[in-house]
C-alpha cells in the first residue's frame, strides 16, 4: 500500500515516487530488449552473409621428409573478394606454429598456399593435425578454417609372404607370365617394385594387411632378356613415406633357351643339347647353303619336352657346319653344331 498521511489520505510524493521507479524499470527493460534486438539482429546479418572465403582444398597428409612429392602440403582455399592477408598454420590448440603470409595482398578468386612443415623456427613440426588461419585486414575478420591436413613422417613396414613362380617366360603364351609377391603392410599404401635400377608402381593403393602384386617381366614397356634378376618390393604410405625394402627375391626370366651355344658330334654319332624352356618346343637342324638361299633342314621335330635332348645323325648329315634352331611362341634360339668325320 502507498504511503498515507495523518487523516488517512495517500501521500501524492509516494505514489510519483513509485510510478517514477516503475516507468525507469520499463525503460531500461525497453533498453535492455533493444540491445538484444539489436544483437540479433547482427548476429543474423552476419550469419546471412556469406564466408569470406569458401571451397577450401587441401592436400589431407603429407610427409616433409619423404623427398617426395608429398614432401609439401597445397592448401587452396577460394576468396570472394580481394584482400590483405595475414595467413599462418595452427595445431588444433590453436597455437601458431608457420606464419605463411604476412599482410600481403590476395586476388579474388583461387589462391594457394604452401607449407613446408616446418616451423617459423625452421624446426620440423610434430606429426600431427594442423589447421589454415586467415587474418583478413579490409573485412576486419579472422577465419579458421575447420578443414585439418596431418603431418606423418611415419613409414609402414612391409613383410614378404611368398613369391611365385621364380622362373618366368613373358612371351605371351599364357604360361609362367607374372611372379606374384604376397606381402603384408601396417597400413594402406602403394607397392614399388624395383628391378636392378628401374622402379615400377604396378597399379593402385592396396589396403592394410595381406596384400598381393605381380612383376609381368616386363622393363620399360619391353620384355625383360634372358637372365636372373633381383626384384625389391617397398610400400609407399599416403604421405609418400617408404617401407625398409624386404628381401630381395631372385627371379629368372626364361624363354626357350639352348644351354650350349657351340656343339660338336660325329658323323652317324648322336648330338645331345640341353633346353630350358617352361613347356614343350620345336628344333631342327639345318645346314645352311651357300650364296643366302635356303638351308637343308636334317632333322625337324615338333614339340619336344624341355630338358636334355640327345638325337642320332642321320648319315645324311655330311661333316661341316651346321645350325641347331629351337623355337616356341615366336621365341627362337640357335647354337652352331660341328659335324666331324668318324674317327
């Protein structure tokens, strides 16, 4: 109740005292709703407007001691408009660690940065997630951009499984064309064959774990001569780091092949040669004519089984020189025969 006076009336200074109270209470409430207006009403201008800068596209891991071509991280982020810039590399506490661009002008449009991985400090960053920071001068706004990018310097360990067959013939006839290697990887990675000093990345990433690649005895788009080679096998992480190479694993390359390269035998006598050779061959044996015409052909068989091969002369076979031919598939080998008289 308001105030009264002696004879029981209300006091007319209380009752102005009151009212003035309450109108102050209303206005500072229309104050306070106003200023809550007011800031949403930013709030909302800014939410509708749109980012400074958008589509960022950033190289997700890489590896700055890989010498490699993830060895550096392309960070392209998309600016609406043209700016001054102050650019730098956070990690997630939001610690600065790589100041990239200092108030330097950017154009509309895309732009890229660069980073080394490495500190203002030149020292080698930890493995870990960092972030793009953008300090834009003329819009008074600094962007964080939320996409992360990782530094991993780690390499995955390979271990070989098996390897076969060893011995191959690349020629095409659907016979002993590939070695398989069969190897298991700590992680997700690419597999490098290197064969003597030629390096061969066949194909695509494979998964962690258990994993298999074959050589097709193939360098260079040829196929691999005749003779022995040594295949190492690495794996080549995300972030182009390389695994220790396993053991190295010996592989021949065959096609048909005459063991000798001269040969001699009596007359009437019987000749022995030996063929390598992953499935059964032809041979004859020709004496070659005088003045590039066709040569004699003696003897002439048709799929023979690899190995040692010994034949009887026919007394046809007069002495002199003479060319044993071994062939398979379009692959053909030949050694000189010296047909002596009978002693």
């Amino acid at each position: 109740m308001d105030p009264e006076q002696p004879d029981g009336s209300p006091r007319r200074g209380g009752w102005l005292r009151a009212r003035a109270q309450g109108g102050a209470v209303a206005l500072v409430a229309l104050l306070v709703l106003g200023g809550t207006s007011a800031a949403f009403a930013v709030t909302q201008s800014l939410k509708l407007k749109p980012p400074p800068v958008t589509a960022p596209r950033f190289d997700r891991v890489f590896s700055p001691v890989c010498e490699c071509e993830q060895a550096t991280a392309r960070l392209t982020v998309r600016f609406r408009q043209a700016d001054r810039v102050r650019a730098s590399i956070v990690d997630l506490s939001d610690r600065e660690v790589r100041v990239l661009l200092e108030d330097r002008p950017v154009r509309r449009g895309d732009v890229d940065f660069v980073w080394d991985g490495r500190s203002d400090r030149g020292a080698l960053a930890p493995d870990g997630r960092y972030r793009l920071r953008l300090e834009l001068t003329r819009q008074d706004r600094t962007i964080l951009i939320p996409t992360t990018f990782r530094i991993d310097t780690v390499p995955p360990v390979a271990r070989l499984l098996g390897a076969d067959p060893t011995e191959l013939s690349p020629d095409r006839d659907g016979v002993n064309e590939r070695v398989r290697i069969r190897y298991r990887a700590t992680e997700r990675g690419t597999p490098v064959l290197r064969i003597g000093s030629a390096a061969i990345e066949p194909g695509k990433r494979r998964p962690r774990g258990r994993s298999t690649v074959a050589w097709n005895g193939w360098i260079d788009g040829e196929a691999a001569p005749t003779g022995d080679y040594q295949l190492s096998l690495r794996v080549r992480d995300d972030a182009g780091n390389l695994s220790r190479p396993i053991p190295s694993i010996d592989v021949r390359v065959d096609y048909v092949e005459l063991q000798e390269s001269r040969l001699s035998a009596e007359r009437s006598g019987e000749l022995t040669f030996h063929v390598r050779s992953d499935r059964p061959f032809d041979w004859q044996l020709i004496r070659p004519a005088a003045s590039g015409r066709p040569g004699q052909t003696f003897i002439y068989e048709i799929r023979q089984a690899p190995g040692e091969v010994t034949v009887q002369l026919p007394q046809a076979a007069r002495p002199g020189t003479y060319l044993l031919r071994v062939s398979r598939s379009g692959d053909v080998d030949t050694a000189e025969v010296r047909i002596r008289r009978q002693s």
